[in-house]
C-alpha cells in the first residue's frame, strides 16, 4: 500500500533518473579525457 504511493513513486523515479545522469557524466568525462590523449597524440606526431 505504501508503496505505491505516488510521491514515493516519484521519488524512485528521481533517483533513478539522478542515478542515470550519474553514469551519463562519468561516460562523458571518459570519452573526453580519452578524446583528449588521443588529440594529444595526434598533435605529437
């Protein structure tokens, strides 16, 4: 019953999505520094 109260249902959601948006970042942060070195090593060619 609790449960599936709808403000505790948007909470999950909201965290979910906060949790979502977490890993996106990381990813991008990653792609970037990799980006990054790979230009890096393309200039000190």
């Amino acid at each position: 019953m609790l449960r599936t109260h709808p403000s505790i249902k948007r909470a999950e959601s909201l965290l979910m999505t906060i949790d979502q948006d977490k890993t996106l970042m990381m990813d991008l942060m990653f792609n970037r520094g990799r980006i990054h070195k790979e230009l890096l090593v393309d200039l000190s060619c």
